[in-house]
C-alpha cells in the first residue's frame, strides 16, 4: 500500500496538484482522498455497445464509435471559427466539430489511428456530425480501469469552465483507486452483512465507480445506502436513548385540580380518539423523569391548541409555569386570545408578549414572571430574549417550529437549571421519511383525525377564463350570509408586480361588488399593523363579506363564518402553502369551498399541484407530493436542510431503506446501547469517526 490514508490531500494525487485541488474544495468541497472516495456520480451511461456509422439514428442519445480521423480543417465564421475533422469507419463518415479549444485539440489529434469517439450526433442537411465528442485512442481504452457503465459525476460551470470535465473527474478516480489500496475498512457487522445481503465496503466502493454490471451497481448503491442512513438513525436513536437516560426532567408527578375542571367542566367539545390518545403520550413522558422531546403534528383544525392548552395545564398543576411561543405576531394573539376565552374564571394569570407590547406593560411581565405569579406566557420571538426570565418553567411549547432556528429554540432551553419539559407543533404534515430523518431524536405523536362534524372543503381549479361564473358563486354564497377570502401571491422580489396584482384585483371585485351592497376589506404586507388589524377585525365581526389578501392570512384568524376561499395565480404556490391557505375555511359546520385560478400556461410542476389539491385534502399525502416535487432541502427551511446532506441515498426514494436501517439500529442499540460487545466492533470504530466529523446531529432539535 501506498503512504496515502483516507486523510491525505487530495494534491498529492497523480493529476491533481495544489491548484486544482484548491478547485476542488471551493467547488465540490473535496479536501481529502476519503472525500473524493465518497464522491459518487449521480448517473451512468451504458457504453457496452458500438455503432457503425451507417446505423445512426436521429435521436438525442449518446453513442460511441470506432473509426480514424482523415482529415482536418478550420474553418472562419462570423464570431471565431470551428475545427471540423472528417471521422470515418468501413461503413461511411460523419464530421467531428470544435467550437472551444480549436489550437489544442488541432495538435492533439492523431491522424488515421484508431479513436473510440462518443457523443450525440446532429442530424442536418442529410448528414451526421457531432459537436465536442469524447474521445480516446483505442490503445488506451483498452488499457484503462473503464467498466461499460460509464459514471457521471455532478458538475459546476466553473469546474468545466477550468477544463475539469466528467472525463478529468473519471481519471482521477482511477488514479485514486490505482495508488491506494482498495481494501476498505469494513464499517458494518456480519450480522448485518448477513441479514440484509449486502456486498463487502470494498466491493461497494469499486463498483460504485467502476460497475462491472448492472447487478454489481444495484448492489453497490443498495449497500452504501443502507450504511449512510444506518449511521444517520444510529446517532439520532442513540443521542434519544441518552437524553432520555441523562437528560433529566420534572417530574409531573400529579394531574390536579386545573387539568380536571377544565376537562370536566370546560372542554367546549369531546375530544377525538387521536387528541385523547397524544395527551395520554404527552401525560406519560410528563410523569417520566426523563425530558420530554415530542412533536405533534396534525393537520390544519385538528385540534393541537386544545392538546397543547392540557399539557400547560398538567405544568400548572404540578405548580410550574408554561410557555408557548409562535412565529407571528397573528398567531400568537390568537393563541392568546382562544387559551384565555377557554380558562376565564379559572385564576389563572396569563399574558402576551411580542414586539409590540409597549415598555411599561413588558416590565411587569418580566417582573410577573420572575416571581411565579404569572402562570402562562404566549409570545413571539420576544420570548426568548434576555430579559425573559421564568421562575420555574416546566413546559416549552413551540408552534409551527420549522420558522425558527436551532439557536433560537435552545435560548429558551437555557431559562433554568433543569431543562423544561418540550413540544414542539406543527400544521405541515412531514412525510415520514423526511421524519425519521430530521426529527428521528424526537418522539413523534400525529393527530390524524378532525374533530367530528367538519366537512371536507371541496376544491376546484378554474382558469382565468371562468371568472365570471366564479363571482356569480361568491354571489350565491354571500346571499347564503357566508364570507369569502379572495388571496394574491405575494412573492418580495417582484413586489411590485404582485402589489398591482392585489390592486388589480381589489378595483375588479369592487367594480363587480359595489357598495352598499356589499363591503370588501383588503390586507396586505404594506399595510401598518394597526390598519391590518381594524380590517381583519371588520371581516371577523361579519362587518364586510369578502376579504382581498396577501398570504398574510395563511396562519391566521379563525373565521368559522368564511366558507369560500379563492387563490388567484395559484400556479405560483407551492402546495403546503395552497394546503395551509385552504385550511382558513372549513372551521364552521357550513360546506366550504376552495377555487384555485390560474391562467392557461401551466408547468408540469404546477399541474401536478393542482391536481393534488383537487384529489385530497389529506395534508400527509399532499407532503409526500410536495416532497417528490421539492426535495427535501426545500421543504424543511435552512434550518434543518443541513441534516439532509446525503451522499448517495435520497429520503423521497429510499424510504424503505430508511425504515430498514432505522430498525437495525435500533434493535442494535437495545441490546448494545454502547456498541462494547465484540460483534458491533467495525459500527463503534465508524461511529466514532462519524461522530468526530459531523457535528450536525447534536444540534437538529
């Protein structure tokens, strides 16, 4: 073996040296022979067959031939010139052509020898050619560490731009490859090599670079799946497993008097068999010593809040304070506002603190809160700021928490000595993969069911041209005493366009609903907050029927009365966003209605959203689309897309491979929680590289 380790920089690999290693880093991040060793192409091109030139085809596939070049010349066009060389095989020819590199390749160009040329051939004035073809003198070919499939590597412009082609990335593998020696560590143990018939590490790694078959490339990439995600679950299992043995918290050990009249005497509706069963989750890891780490998710209207006000509720009998804290100033009122409305007459002392309170009333909150007369604190980011000091807070609450960073979430960790007891809500469904992936160190509870009663909204998709017979519907509903949301994209690097959309429309509808008929209202992202608030307080008491909006309302008031909602150049949301805006109606026991316009000219992408809004309104299904059309780095926000940084597998895909790996894990760790005994030796030694590296996993929750 050579003196090269997984460690070296990759400038001391044949073909590379300080400049374009110094590419590499900045491009790729590629620092290290080891990085470079887990750089995997994302596609493959089968090069098993040869083509005669009497065989091509008009199509845009890539082929490969063997023939001679038997002539060049340059020929002058009006911006620079091209090189075009005849190439010729015992069945016809075709022309090569060079628009780039012309000097060099002119030189470089062997006259009547044996290439393999590839490429994809142009059809024009009844002949071939082929711009920039790959090629390669036969002798060559023969000699390299090639395989039929052929790898293809992801790319940057200015990768290409510096002359590091697909072809340059290849020969440095093979240098790789060449110089070290290739028998990896094995990072797994027999007994899972054994049960999920995978191939050796070694084995993997060639064949992922170098397939000697279909076969050997289905297995090598099943195989290095299967470990990244294994390694992925191994750590995220085990920190829960030791957060819950290490991690202490307060013990609830009692449900009292708050709990039991507010259930008995003022819960305003019968709980759904999925409430009650997550408040029995959430009561059991309350009454554990260890902290409680949970997310509940459920869908728009499925009652989390009342959930939520229970488990504050058990905090305040157990005589600790509770706090909930949301991303907007708008939900955080209304989560006042409801939670104060179900407690009146109950003695309890809660309050709101956002940015807007004013400077005398926060300073009794703080001093309020300090000396454990306040109960209950509902906020923004405001929460968490210095000043913000509980006297024992036992219960963190944080709704729809993918708006807030790590740092912002651990800031209210930090309050006490003991860590408070955490839950963390959210309205966008997360399909499970991309759970199991993100939150696989939180327990997970999932109300999915709506409370009783509620009809399902029924959505349709009208193109622009239908107008007038969508304003004949709101009509209709109207004169049945309902309200109607009318909602504008609001997208901040075209303001201005989407601004006299809004316009636009608020003076159409105007124009079709006059006063004093009928009253509009309009909201949008401009507006001063105290005027935002007196037109949504007009359209919450009824005062005005329609309400013309930015998506400011997609969390929102709770309206029962609004039964229609229509989403204008609904093409350009994504669809939790159309999911999120549809829930606005449906809160009454009315049938509501939710109509998507858009114009004719529709991408793929948007057809197929569309489509999904139509079919369902189940918020777990349209994730998964969402997450198919998306990818999950989109999906979760910044804060967490880091923690999807795979090599090779892919959460929308590999969700069987993911639920595979979580259970070997797991059944590892139940039995070796420390990984000591001898057989678990290679997953300790991996681990603990792992864990020196990637410092990721401690900070997702």
């Amino acid at each position: 073996m050579s003196s090269y380790n997984l460690n070296t920089s990759i400038a001391y690999l044949k073909g590379i040296g300080p400049s374009r290693a110094d590419l590499l880093k900045k491009e790729l991040r590629i620092r290290t022979i080891g990085d470079l060793l887990n750089f995997f192409p994302n596609r493959y091109i089968d090069r098993t067959s040869f083509y005669k030139i009497n065989q091509l085809q008009q199509n845009s596939a890539e082929i490969q031939i063997v023939g001679k070049v038997t002539s060049l010349k340059t020929i002058q066009q009006k911006r620079g010139s091209r090189l075009v060389a005849t190439f010729v095989d015992e069945t016809g020819s075709i022309e090569l052509v060079w628009f780039r590199a012309i000097k060099w390749i002119k030189e470089s160009i062997k006259m009547n020898t044996p290439y393999v040329i590839f490429g994809k051939t142009n059809y024009y004035n009844r002949s071939f050619s082929m711009p920039h073809p790959e090629m390669e003198l036969v002798s060559d070919y023969k000699k390299n560490l090639r395989t039929a499939m052929q790898p293809v590597y992801p790319s940057t412009e200015m990768l290409t731009n510096k002359g590091v082609s697909n072809r340059v990335i290849q020969k440095m593998m093979q240098s790789l490859f060449e110089e070290i020696d290739t028998r990896f560590l094995e990072t797994l143990s027999d007994e899972i090599i054994y049960k999920y018939n995978l191939i050796s590490k070694s084995e993997a790694l060639f064949n992922i670079h170098f397939p000697k078959s279909q076969e050997l490339l289905t297995s090598a990439q099943y195989r290095l799946k299967f470990e990244e995600l294994f390694f992925i679950q191994l750590q995220l299992i085990r920190r829960k497993l030791i957060r819950k043995s290490k991690i202490k918290g307060y013990t609830f050990e009692k449900v009292g008097d708050y709990f039991n009249i507010f259930y008995k005497n003022k819960l305003p509706f019968e709980l759904t068999n999925a409430q009650k069963r997550v408040v029995k989750e959430i009561r059991k890891d309350l009454a554990s010593n260890a902290q409680m780490n949970r997310l509940l998710q459920g869908d728009v209207g499925s009652g989390k809040t009342i959930v939520a006000l229970l488990s504050i509720l058990i905090a305040l009998d157990n005589g600790y304070q509770a706090t909930l804290m949301a991303p907007t100033e708008i939900l955080a009122t209304q989560h006042f506002n409801s939670i104060k409305e179900l407690l009146c007459d109950m003695n309890i002392k809660i309050e709101l603190l956002t940015g807007s309170v004013k400077t005398k009333a926060r300073r009794i909150i703080h001093e309020n809160l300090e000396n454990g007369e306040l109960h209950i604190l509902i906020g923004t980011h405001a929460l968490i700021e210095d000043k913000v000091k509980f006297k024992n807070l036992g219960l963190a609450i944080i709704d729809e928490q993918h708006r807030f960073g790590v740092e912002q979430r651990s800031k209210l960790w930090l309050k006490n000595e003991l860590p408070p007891h955490v839950l963390v809500m959210t309205a966008t469904p997360i399909p499970r993969t991309l759970a199991m992936s993100v939150y696989g160190d939180l327990d997970i509870s999932i109300i999915d069911e709506l409370p009783p009663g509620r009809k399902e909204i029924a959505t349709a998709h009208r193109y622009d041209s239908n107008r007038l017979s969508v304003f004949k519907f709101m009509k209709d509903e109207i004169a049945k005493g309902r309200q109607v949301y009318v909602v504008y994209p609001l997208i901040k690097e075209s303001e201005k366009m989407d601004y006299k959309d809004l316009m636009d429309g608020y003076e159409s509808i105007s124009r079709e609903f006059p006063l004093p008929k009928y009253q509009v209202s309009i909201v949008h992202g401009k507006m001063k907050p105290s005027d935002k608030e007196f037109e949504m307080n007009r359209f919450l008491k009824g005062e005005t029927q329609i309400m013309v909006a930015t998506t400011v309302i997609e969390v929102g008031v709770n309206i029962p009365n609004a039964s229609v909602m229509i989403i204008e150049s609904a093409e350009r949301f994504g669809l939790s966003q159309l999911h999120q805006l549809r829930g606005r109606v449906g809160r009454g026991a009315d049938q509501s209605y939710c109509i998507l316009m858009t114009s004719y000219k529709l991408s793929s992408d948007a057809k197929t959203r569309l489509k999904t809004m139509v079919e369902t309104s189940d918020g777990f299904k349209i994730a998964d689309v969402d997450l198919k059309l998306r990818g999950p780095g989109n999906l979760m926000g910044k804060q967490q897309s880091g923690v999807l940084n795979l090599k090779i597998a892919d959460v929308v895909n590999d969700g069987e491979i993911l639920s595979q790996a979580r259970a070997m894990a797991f059944e590892i760790l139940q039995k070796d929680p420390s990984l000591a005994s001898p057989k678990n030796k290679n997953i300790r030694v991996a681990y603990q590289k792992l864990s020196a590296e990637s410092n990721i996993w401690s900070n997702i929750s």
